[in-house]
C-alpha cells in the first residue's frame, strides 16, 4: 500500500498499483514496475551484462576511493554510478566473451583540481614504487603547493590494489609506495591524484603514469 505523506500532490512511498514511489536524493521519484518477459535476451543485453560485471567487480575493491574521488556534490547520481558509467563506455575492450579492461583508462577520480605536468615512477627496491611531479609555479585556484597526493598501484596478477590516501604534499614533490612482498616478480599500473586540503570536493582527475616491474 502507498503512503501519501504530503497530501494530495505530495510525494508517495511504496507500491499503487503498477508503480512505485520513493524519496531519493531530495527528489519524490514515481518509477513504474518493471515487467517480466518471458523472451531470451538478446546478445547485445547478454554482452552489456557482461561488461557491467566486469567494470563492477573491479571497482567494488576500491569503492572507497571512488566514494570520494567521483563526489561532485551534485548529487544526481552516485559516485559509484558514474565511476561504472565512465568505464563502460571508456575502459572496456575486447570482442565478447573475452571482454578485457584497459587499465590506461582506469580512472578514480575526476575534478577540476591541476595535474602536474611532469611525472613519473620508478620501481625502487625493496618491493616500491616511487612516484615523482613537479610542482609548476605559484599556487592559484586549482592548485596549491598543500594539495596531497592519492597513490594506487594495482596488480593484475593478483588482482589487488596497494592505495594510500593523502600520502604527501604536492610540495613533497616524491612518495614511495611500499608494496606487498609477493608482489616482487609481478607488475603494477600506477596511478595518481591530487585533492585539496582547502576545497571541499576539489580532486584532480585520476593519471595513469605506468606499468612498472616490482623488484
């Protein structure tokens, strides 16, 4: 049964007949219920299916990064809806039922906030990688020497990711991220972003800077 809560024209919660209601996001949503339908899927919607598996399954390890990296303050979608959004339509590749991601179009962040324009990493032992940026002038409105740096440093060969936020100033100008051990022998895609320590919800976007050896 559906509750009006506001009157007449007010927003309702539950079920009336074939539809729904719901307070979402500051927003009474009406969705009509969905239909069963007794047909096969096609092999579009069996591909798509697929895809949103895979970008999903892979996001789910790092959500708390996307949580934050992806929060616009918007809120017409979650962080997370746009992170799967984003790599869906960018990041998958492959011909079905060997869909792949490419890794160089990983991204947990996007933003406003200046990238800079030099970097680079290196494989430092034992079991690191450094990552290194210049600093590129005086500070204005997207960029401030106190800005931190976010690391992560994912294993394809044992599907796991090495992250650490806020892990130093941009004026620090270098980090090394310890990796585990057993991932000496293995190699690492690197990325990085940078977040505001004076802005709320001010991030860069996400760089891709490298697949590296771990030693």
């Amino acid at each position: 049964m559906g509750i009006i809560r506001n009157g007449i024209l007010g927003g309702f919660r539950k079920k009336v007949g074939n539809i729904s209601g719901a307070f979402w996001r500051d927003l009474n949503v009406i969705k009509s219920l969905p239909r069963k339908s007794n047909k096969p899927p096609t092999q579009t919607q069996l591909d798509q299916r697929m895809k949103f598996g895979l970008v999903t399954a892979f996001l789910s390890i790092m959500s708390e990064f996307i949580d934050e990296g992806y929060r616009t303050g918007n809120g017409s979608t979650s962080p997370m809806n746009d992170a799967v959004a984003y790599h869906l339509k960018n990041a998958v590749t492959g011909v079905a039922p060997n869909f792949t991601l490419d890794y160089t179009k990983f991204s947990f962040s996007k933003g406003k906030l200046s990238v800079p324009s030099v970097s680079t990493v290196d494989t430092a032992a034992p079991a690191s990688v450094d990552f290194n940026w210049s600093l590129d002038g005086a500070d204005n409105k997207y960029k401030d020497a106190t800005d931190v740096i976010n690391v992560l440093a994912y294993n394809p060969t044992k599907n796991q990711f090495v992250s650490l936020k806020a892990a130093a100033p941009r004026s620090a100008l270098n980090y090394s991220l310890p990796l585990p051990l057993d991932f000496v022998g293995d190699s690492v895609h690197c990325f990085f972003s940078f977040t505001s320590t004076k802005k709320k919800k001010l991030h860069s976007r996400s760089v891709y800077i490298g697949l590296l050896p771990v030693a």
